[in-house]
C-alpha cells in the first residue's frame, strides 16, 4: 500500500526530532558545536528539499562527531529521496545501532529494501515494527505489498484485510484487495473491491476500472465490462489491454465496426503492434469486409512474422476474398499461409478448419475432410482449455460441422451464443447445424430469431433450410 510520500512523512515528525539531543562523545565542546551547527544546516536543508545538499552537511556533521543517531537517520531520509538506496540502508542500520526509535527506522527502511527487491530484508524490518506496533497502518499495508509482490497472495489478503478494518474509508486498501483477489481468481470479490475503491476515490482509478472489467467480463456482465473498460481508457490506465479486450467485447456483442473502430484508435497510439493488426483482421473478417481483413492480416504478419496467428487469419481472409470475387488463385494464397501458420504451430486447430475451408473451395473433398478432422481434434483441447471464450466455440462449431460432427457443432455453437447471444454468425451456424441434422422445427426457430435480428442471415439461412 502506497503511503504519503516519504519526505511529506518525515517533515510532519521534523519540528519534533529537531529536539532529539546530539548524543555526547570524547569529542571537545568546539567540535560539538560545529557538529550541531552542521545538522542544524543540513536541517534547514532537507525541509527545503534540497535533499543533495541535505545528505552532504549531515555527512560533514557526522564526520566530527560520528556518534549521532539523529544524523544518520535524517542522512538516511536524504539518500532516499536521492534514490540512493545503498547509502540510506547503511545510515539507518547505523542510527539503529546508535540507539535511534527502532519503530521510526522499521517504518522507512523496509521500503528502501522493498525498491532493492530484497524482500526478506524487508519482510523483516515490517515484521520487527509489527511486534512494536501491531496495529500500524504503513506496516501492514507494506506486509500486504511485499506479499503480493512475492505471490503469496493470502497472506496479502489478510494484511490488507486488516487494514480495511482499521481504515475502513481508505479506498486504496480496497484497490489493492482486488489487486489480490484478482490473482487468486475470485471474480466477485474483486468486483466488489474495485467497485468500493472507486466509490471512496482511490487515487488509481484507471487501475480500478479495469479490474472492474476484468471482474465484469468473467461474471459474463458485458455491459458492465464494456462501460469499465471504456472508463479504463478515458482515465489512460492500462490503455493498451483495456483497448484489446474492449475490442473483444464489441465483436462478442456483434458490435463489429464499434471493434474495428477500437482497434484502429489502439493503432493510433501503438502504431506498430502487429497484435493490434491481427485483431483487426480477424474484425474485418467478421465484418464481412475480407480485402481489409487481408490488409491488416499482412501488417500483421510483417510486424510479427514469427508468430503464428496473423497467417492464420491472413489464410481466412483471403478465402473470403476468393469466394467474393470467384478468384481461384486466392485460394492458393490462403493454403500457403495457413501452411505457414502450421509450421509456427503445428496441431492449431483453427488453421486446420481455414485449411480444410480453402480444400472445399478447390473441390478437394478428401483433403478437406482430413483437414476438418485435425481441426476438430485442436479446437477440442481448445475449448477444454479455455471454455469461456465464444470465439473458440464458434470456431469448434465450424470445424464440428465440417467433421460431421452435427451434435457437437450443436453444442459448440450452443455454447458459444450462451457466453455471447448476440454473436449472430453464431446463432446462422447452429441453425446450419439443425438443418444438417435434418431438424426443421429447431432449424425454423434459429430462422425466427435471425429474422428479427438480421434478414440477411435469415435468408441464407432459410435458403439451407428451404432444401431439406
């Protein structure tokens, strides 16, 4: 947990420690005075923040009189702000050791560790003040943090459970409580951390939002995820993940064009991601617009050409171009980039269903056949993997449905259109299902759905029908 400042912490407690005695030495009473006239310099100083100067004049001050536990400390402070760990840690270690309030050395020094990732280091000093004072709150929310940063994430929850309970209107504790429970998978808690930490106003609200995505989006709350993530980006967190899974939310809710346009606003301010590219292929597809869907697959391949899914769309795309334009040679192109994909990962079970798609288009049945088979084999390990995601269970509807597999493609497409019911490409491909199954009634009802929805789907969809 982020506390104030270092420096505006100190300078609270300074008008009181200005009082602390410089401990006597052998040193002459001249070599006293010139020491304290030294700290009362470096004094003045470190309250102006001018922190270089603060640490030299404590270090002349303590090279006449060395024995002094308030010049140390304050020394200490002063290479913090200079972010001179190395230094700070040896000046607090010797305050300590000169007898200055231990509390008061725990309460800094474990978080000059924590920046030098020695977390043991750090964990003991927390642990140390804790026996001191059992209830501080800069303690606690360091044990939190150290936790988290460690991956021991229960022990993280109940240090930041305690502070809530003893700081209940902090609203940062309750960001970083869902923080915790995001890394452990508890959905609703951290929906209901985030959502509080908003409410009393965090000072990380574009972090809070998008864990209130994130929450919304695995509790199957789309709207409320969109609304999260669209509030994720105007506060300019995390900008680049709130764009992608916005995006992604958009094209589940046949918002096609809302998630091109996402897209292309990410390319505005990462304009060479090919990730962002491959997104936008697989849109444009789904958009029905295959030439752009062919261009941003290419970009997308040009950026990332070591990895395997912006060929994979690229073959997509243009066995869409092909059918649109009744150019064979497309076809052609979509087999060697899918063929490519395989290579970057061979047993990908989407690139197998495109393949087997392109065999169809060239009237190789056999080779189709052997194609949808594999592709049926990896979507099914997909699926299994990932069994929230509708795109994956639109794709294992297509490949079932091109394996023969009606139930499956049934289910698949079932499964799909329950995480996403207005993914209409969805609700097309399981009436397509029915009528393979040779089922008029439940084919005549995706009819009437897609009707009301979108006549084109309907129309092709009752032309299927139409010839059982």
């Amino acid at each position: 947990m982020k506390s104030k400042s270092f420096s505006t912490g100190f300078l609270k407690c300074f008008a009181l420690l200005l009082i602390v005695a410089i401990p006597l030495a052998a040193q002459s009473k001249k070599e006293r005075e010139q020491a304290k006239k030294l700290q009362d310099q470096a004094d003045k100083a470190f309250k102006q923040k001018d922190y270089r100067v603060a640490a030299d004049t404590y270090g002349s001050s303590l090279a006449v009189v060395a024995n002094n536990a308030y010049a140390h400390y304050w020394k200490g402070n002063a290479h913090v702000n200079l972010k001179e760990n190395v230094q700070a840690i040896s000046e607090f270690t010797l305050a300590l050791s000169q007898g200055f309030k231990p509390i008061d050395i725990y309460r800094v020094r474990w978080s000059v560790y924590k920046d030098q990732k020695d977390y043991a280091g750090a964990l003991g000093d927390i642990q140390a003040g804790l026996k001191l004072e059992p209830k501080d709150l800069y303690l606690l929310g360091g044990l939190g943090e150290i936790n988290l940063e460690q991956k021991a994430y229960p022990e993280a929850l109940a240090a930041f459970q305690k502070v809530s309970l003893l700081a209940p209107n902090d609203a940062d504790v309750y960001f970083h409580l869902a923080r915790i429970n995001h890394e452990m998978g508890d959905s609703k808690a951290q929906e209901a951390a985030a959502s509080m930490a908003l409410s009393k106003g965090t000072r990380f609200p574009g972090e809070s939002y998008f864990l209130l995505g994130d929450a919304h989006q695995k509790l199957r709350n789309r709207e409320g995820a969109i609304d999260a993530f669209q509030r994720a980006i105007a506060a300019k967190f995390n900008v680049y993940d709130s764009y992608r899974r916005l995006a992604t939310l958009y094209a589940g809710e046949n918002r096609f064009n809302d998630a091109i346009d996402t897209s292309k606003k990410a390319l505005m301010a990462f304009p060479r991601d090919g990730n962002i590219y491959t997104d936008l292929g697989w849109y444009y597809s789904l958009a029905d617009r295959p030439n752009d869907a062919v261009q941003a697959s290419k970009a997308g391949v040009d950026l990332l050409p070591t990895q395997y899914h912006a060929y994979t769309y690229l073959c997509r795309a243009y066995i869409e171009v092909g059918r649109a334009a009744n150019d064979a040679k497309n076809y052609d192109f979509a087999i060697t980039a899918c063929n490519t994909a395989l290579k970057l990962k061979p047993d990908d079970g989407e690139t197998y269903f495109y393949l087997g798609n392109a065999y169809v288009s060239q009237g190789k049945s056999a080779d189709a056949d052997r194609m949808y088979s594999k592709a049926f084999t990896g979507l099914t390990a997909d699926v299994a993997t990932d069994a929230f995601d509708s795109d994956k269970w639109y794709l294992f509807g297509g490949a079932s449905l091109g394996a023969r597999r009606y139930d499956k493609a049934i289910e698949a497409y079932a499964k799909s259109l329950e995480i996403s019911p207005k993914l209409l490409k969805a609700r097309f491909g399981l009436g397509l299902a029915y009528t393979y199954k040779r089922d008029k009634t439940a084919a005549t009802e995706q009819y009437n759905i897609l009707f009301k929805a979108d006549p084109t789907y309907a129309a092709r969809l009752k032309a299927e029908i139409d010839k059982m």
